[in-house]
C-alpha cells in the first residue's frame, strides 16, 4: 500500500475520534440554549421577585443536571423583572485528547424575553 491509502486511514480514524470529542459537546450547548430560551419565554408563570428568580434557576439547573452540563449557582445569572426576563449562563467543558492533552472550551448563553402577562 502505498502513502495515500495511509494517509486516508489516519485521516478517517481522526475524524472520526474528533466527532466523538466535539459533537456531544456542541450538541449539549445547543439543546442547553434551546431550553434557557424556552424557560424564558415562559417566565411571565412566575412572581418578578426574589423567589420567582430561585425557581427558574432551580428549572433551569435541573435541565443542566440532565444534559450534564458542569454548570453550578454561580455560572447562571437571572434577572426577573416587571417588564423582561434576562438569563445569563457562562460554563467551561474540558476536552481531554488521547490522555495528553487538555483544552477548555467556553460556552455562553444569553436569553433575554419581554414577559407579557396573560390576562
């Protein structure tokens, strides 16, 4: 066989052991950004108070929790107003390759909706 074929076996394996390392990470950032979003525009549900705010932050901890997003009490930010809802999460993912190498990854999310009330 001849470089080429080599070539293209290592090229293959690669990619294929990248899409492992970075596809569920990607994937979980999404999702996790489709909720936040989603719990926002339900945010007229709760009181624009103190506790209305520990309720969405333990909603939106718990759907962490399930998508094993490392994310605590201090990486999500929610401000709940009279008028609009602002949802801040900030959290890391540390891709470990081969057990040599690390690299950190940030993810930011940013939800803000205007909370209408139904009357």
């Amino acid at each position: 066989m001849d470089f080429k074929v080599y070539f293209w076996i290592f090229a293959f394996c690669f990619g294929v052991y990248a899409g492992f390392k970075f596809v569920p990470m990607y994937f979980h950032y999404y999702m996790m950004k489709y909720e936040i979003a989603s719990i926002a525009k339900l945010a007229h549900k709760y009181e624009p108070s103190r506790a209305g705010a520990l309720v969405l932050k333990k909603d939106i901890l718990q759907v962490a929790n399930e998508w094993y997003i490392p994310v605590n009490e201090r990486n999500l930010t929610i401000e709940l107003r009279m008028h609009n809802v602002d949802i801040k999460l900030e959290y890391e993912v540390e891709l470990d390759f081969f057990g040599k190498y690390q690299h950190v990854t940030p993810f930011r999310i940013h939800s803000r909706e205007r909370i209408v009330p139904t009357r």
